[in-house]
C-alpha cells in the first residue's frame, strides 16, 4: 500500500508546501467547537454558542467561493496575506468580545467576518498538486494523501481544542487555532515556485458553478454534509443517552478513521474503473455503510459500526475533488474545488440543525435514520445525473 505514495513528495518545494497547508487548515476542525467553548462558559449561554458557531461556518460556505475566484484571478500569494491578518484580527476581536461580556451582536459581526476571511487551503494545495501532477496517475495519489490529511485533522483538532479549552483556558483553543492560521496561510503563500500561474479567464461559464458537472457535484455534496453534520451532532447524543458521554470523541474518531484508513488504500490502487464509475459506487458504498448505526444500541459496538461507516467517506470526497479538476477550466480550478468545500459546508450546518431538532424528538438512534436519508438523496442524485461526469476528452491516467 505505500509503493504509489513513495516519491510523492520528492519535487521542489513539495514537502513545503504539504506541512504549510497541513498546519493552516488545522483551524477547520478547531474553529467551530473553539467557539462553541469559549462563548458558552464566558455567557453561559449555548444557544448564543451555537448561533455564533452557525454563522462563521454560514459565512465560509457563502465567501469561500469568491475568495477561490481571487486566488485564481491574482494568485495565492497576493491573496492569502491580507485574508489571514485579517481572519486573525476578526478571530481576535471575537475572543474579546466576549470576553469582554460586549452584546450579542458583535460576538455574530464578528463571527460573520472571522468565516468570510476563512480561507479553503485545501483547496488550494489540492490546486497545487493538479499543476505538479496533472494528467498522470499521481494526481488521484495525491488527492488520497489530501483526503487523509483532513480526516487526521478533524481525528485530531476537536480533540486538542477541547483540551485546552477545559484543562487550560476558555481561549487556549482559539489562541492555537488563530497560531496555526496565521503560520501555515503566511508559509504557503511564500511558496510561490509551487503556486498555480495565475490564467486568463476562458471559460464562457463565468462560475464553475454554471457548469452542469459542478451543479451536480455540489448537490451531492450537499447532502453528504447534511450525512456529516448529523452524524457528529447525534453521536454525541447516542453516547450521553448510554451513560458514556465522555467517549463520545471517540465515536467520532472512529467515523474519521475508517475514512482515514481507506483513503490510504484507495490511494493506493491502480484503479482501471473510470473515475464516474468509481464516484458512483462509493456513494452505494456510503448507503449500505450507514444502515448498520440505525439499529444498535451498544457504544463498543457503534464504534466499530462507525469505523466502517467512514469508509466511504474518503473515497467519495478523492473521486469529487478528481473530477472537479477534469471538469473545471485551469483558470477557475482553486473556485471549482471551494464550490465543493462550501457545498459541504452548508449540508454539515443543515444537517446538524436537523439532527439536533430530530433527537430531541425521537431520541438519538432514530435521528440516524435522517443521515441514511442523506445518504440516499446523494446516491440518487449522484447516480442519476452521473452523465453529467462523463469525460470523453480526458486523458487516461498515466501509470506511476
């Protein structure tokens, strides 16, 4: 399993730039529970955590976008700087509102604009491999390495923010996250040698959202965030209602760690499947994953059923992110690959409204059935205009 990984890192400034994204986007994971903690001990108010919690993610789904399309008009490192001082400034002003006891609007204004600054670094180092490794079977290589990345990430990052949170100071987690930004956006934007060349704009669509691929691409994403979203929200109910809240972390680790564990294999293969092909079976794969969680009653033997869960999740977020780089015009990649970031943001905010506002109704180990319905929504739509995905002119991937 790591032969196709090896010499993955071997060009000019590529270790550089992977341990840079690596860094910065570990705030991705931090920010949202960060939040949460702080506002809620320093208020005593959760529905105010909460709140200001949905509004950041709402304002980075909404602005990631926009902020890719900057990156691909003036480049990543023109851009970067002035969005990470300014997310510092915002996270910053956020902590001392708060901790000042300011009113509740400025702790939203200022969660508004600590999401509208946040920048998709995954996408952008994804970008970057898709200029070093373009046309060739190492592209899929590298997107896996990407996948495990971010599933590492949100293994690690709720855990260490939750840590200092509770066991040093209500802004420790914060203070890291807003550390980790500002280092790893500031490295990765001084590594111009590996940054994507700034194109002229050809592309008739105007928005990589206009093109019908990407239109399909971000709906199925969609609900797969709605599957995210409510999954975290209920496991963390399952446990509490089993007497074993404290091992709810756990239970989501192991959701991310079945995904980390076939990201690794998946990115391993040589696979002869068409990347459609392969898109549509993961999104089956995910459906019959999930149907297991639906009928236990026993937090051990969630774990596993979560574990297996998650294996589709690595696999389907390599396909899409594939063929969003086939589908979208090089000039429009790094907005391409955020609408698939902002799609799936939305669905976890979706998704863990609803699962929240279901387990209180019916209690935890029913809500999951509303992640297999996003679940299903996502195959049919995936499925059912998978010839959307169909790339006829695309190269077929060179063996490494």
């Amino acid at each position: 399993m790591v032969g196709p990984y090896r010499g993955l890192f071997d060009g000019p400034g590529v270790k550089g730039f992977v341990l840079a994204g690596f860094i910065g986007r570990m705030p991705m994971s931090m920010l949202g529970i960060g939040v949460v903690l702080l506002v809620s001990a320093l208020t005593s108010s959760y529905a105010t955590a909460g709140g200001v919690a949905a509004m950041t993610n709402l304002a980075f789904a909404v602005a990631a976008p926009m902020s890719g399309r900057l990156v691909d008009r003036f480049g990543q490192s023109r851009v970067i700087p002035p969005f990470a001082v300014v997310n510092a400034i915002a996270l910053l002003a956020l902590m001392l509102c708060a901790g000042f006891g300011l009113p509740d609007w400025t702790l939203y204004a200022s969660g508004l604009l600590v999401g509208a600054t946040s920048l998709s670094l995954g996408s952008m180092v994804r970008a970057r491999w898709s200029v070093i490794h373009g046309g060739s079977g190492k592209l899929h290589t590298a997107f896996a390495f990407e996948s495990v990345v971010d599933e590492v990430i949100f293994v690690t990052g709720p855990a260490l923010v939750t840590v200092l949170a509770t066991a040093v100071n209500p802004y420790a987690g914060l203070v890291v996250a807003l550390v980790c930004m500002l280092l790893g956006a500031l490295a990765l934007a001084a590594q111009r040698r590996t940054q994507p060349p700034v194109q002229p704009v050809r592309s008739a669509a105007g928005s990589p959202i206009l093109i019908p691929g990407i239109a399909l691409l971000a709906c199925v994403y969609l609900a797969l965030g709605a599957v995210f979203g409510s999954v975290d929200l209920i496991t963390v109910a399952f446990a509490e209602e089993h007497g074993v809240k404290g091992a709810s972390g756990f239970l989501l680790a192991a959701f991310a760690g079945g995904s980390m564990v076939s990201g690794l294999w998946f990115g391993s293969r040589d696979w002869k499947i068409s990347l459609r092909g392969r898109f549509v079976r993961t999104l089956a794969l995910f459906v019959v994953g999930l149907i297991p969680i639906m009928f236990i009653g026993d937090a051990w033997i969630m774990a596993a059923a979560l574990f297996l869960a998650g294996f589709a999740i690595s696999p389907t977020l390599i396909t899409g992110f594939s063929l969003t780089e086939r589908l979208v015009p090089p000039s429009l990649l790094t907005e391409g690959m955020a609408w698939i970031s902002t799609s799936i943001g939305f669905g976890v905010a979706v998704g863990a409204w609803a699962g929240g506002r279901l387990t209180e109704l019916f209690g935890a180990t029913n809500a999951y059935a509303f992640s297999w319905g996003s679940a299903i929504l996502a195959a049919v739509v995936g499925i059912g205009g998978s010839g959307l995905l169909r790339l006829p002119e695309a190269p077929s991937p060179a063996k490494s």
